[in-house]
C-alpha cells in the first residue's frame, strides 16, 4: 500500500509539474487543493508540504533568470522580503500560539485558501491585460505611484506573507499580477524573474515554520519533487503548442470553482 500511494503522489507531481510548466502558473495553486481533495490530507500537512517543494522547485528557475536573463530587480525583491518575511514569521507564531486547537488551524488554513484561489484565478483573467498596458506604458516612460511605489512593495509583501503562509498560494500568480500594477514600465521577464526570486525566501521561512510545526509530510515531499521536475520539462516543451485563449480561461475558472468550493 505504501509503494502504491508513494507513485500515487509521484504521479500527482508529474501531473502539477506538467500544468505549471504548460500554464507558468505556481504548483501551490494546484498542487494544494489536489493534495486535499485526492489524498485526503489535512490542509495543514498539504500547505506545509507544499510550501517546502515550492522553495526547492523555485530555486532552479531563478538560477536561470537571474544567469541567463538577467532578469531578477532585486532591489524589489528586498522590499518585497521586507513585508513578506516578517508576515510570514508573524502567521506562524500566530499559528502556533494562538490558535493551537486544530479546527481552529483548519477554518483558517482553509478559508484562507480558498480566497487565495478565487483572487488567483482572477488574477490570470487579469494578467494578459496588465501585462499589455504595462508594455503601452513602457513605450510611453509613464510611472505610477513616485515616492509611495516603495512602501506599496512592502505592503504588497505583507499580504503575499500572509496569504502564502496561510495557504501556500499567490507567490506567483498575484504577486506577479501585483508587481505589473506597481512597475508597469517593468519589462514581463523581469517581473517574472523578481518575483520568482522574492518567492524562495518567502516559501522557505514558511515552510520551515510549518515544519516546526508538524505540518510536512517528508515522504509525501520526496514523491512530489521525484514527479515534478520530469512534468515541468514535458509541458514545458508543449506550451508553445496549446492556445493560450484556451487554456488559461479554463484554469481560471477551475481555480474559482476549487476556491468556492474551499470557502463555501
């Protein structure tokens, strides 16, 4: 039964690793609620979890962003880490001294996931329309916010802190979405890379606050990334070829209906 469920889960990493590299959007988005509604995991072991193979998956993305593209602001990065970490340090002692009774962990864990997915899915109705008039306005060297885009960036990672050590969701999807409404000058690759770099650190400290916790499950962890990386290659390789039209509607309203379905 054992060597069943360790494909099982290995199989659920393909299948993620796949979508995440055929769609670019984050694996907590689907990886989470795939992990609770398939496997019957609590929500808690499911976004501790997740958020440790998020930190080790995002790791190689950056390498290469920040190497071959040359694509990472880090000066927003810094700003972001300014809020997000903090937050998150703040959730987890919160988690831990607070709300020690699981159901009380649960309701939020889960309630706070389902927002995050709802706002997730949409963030990437929204994005290609960000991103267009973030590009109209590079051209046209117009800035938003002056001496205020500083600490927006910092408030901006305090909600990410929260949200992501809550739930394990919106490092990518809405911090990116974030990021091309303070930085509409900011080229997508570098939008793209900043905000993969600010998610290492922010997934790392609460996942590591999760596993303090008790809320990583290593076995599972070990599957997942064994599945991942081979599914991220393949739809890699195939995201050229499906109708972005198509298929970024179709999981957009696939992660409403998953976050409805949390919160109701």
């Amino acid at each position: 039964m054992g060597k069943v469920m360790t494909t099982a889960y290995a199989m659920s990493g393909l299948l993620v690793g796949f979508l995440v590299g055929l769609t670019g959007v984050g694996g907590g988005s689907l990886m989470t609620p795939l992990l609770v509604f398939m496997f019957g995991f609590a929500p808690k072991t499911a976004v501790g979890t997740d958020l440790l193979f998020a930190a080790i998956t995002k790791g190689g993305g950056v390498l290469v962003h920040h190497r071959s593209h040359r694509s990472v602001e880090w000066k927003i990065v810094l700003q972001l880490a300014l809020g997000s970490i903090p937050a998150a340090l703040a959730v987890v002692y919160l988690l831990e001294t607070v709300f020690k009774k699981d159901e009380a962990v649960t309701a939020i864990i889960t309630t706070t996931l389902g927002i995050a997915l709802i706002f997730t899915g949409l963030s990437l109705l929204l994005r290609k329309r960000l991103s267009r008039k973030s590009a109209i306005r590079r051209l046209t060297h117009t800035e938003r916010f002056g001496r205020w885009q500083g600490a927006l960036t910092v408030l901006v990672g305090v909600i990410l802190g929260v949200l992501v050590t809550l739930s394990s969701v919106g490092a990518g999807a809405l911090g990116t979405v974030a990021l091309l409404f303070l930085y509409p000058r900011l080229a997508t690759v570098r939008v793209v890379g900043t905000d993969l770099a600010h998610a290492i650190p922010l997934t790392a400290v609460a996942g590591l606050g999760h596993l303090h916790m008790g809320n990583v499950d290593f076995t599972l962890l070990g599957s997942l990334l064994l599945g991942s990386l081979p599914g991220i290659y393949l739809g890699s390789q195939l995201s050229a070829k499906i109708p972005e039209w198509l298929l970024r509607p179709a999981l957009a309203s696939l992660l409403l209906l998953i976050g409805c379905k949390f919160v109701l």
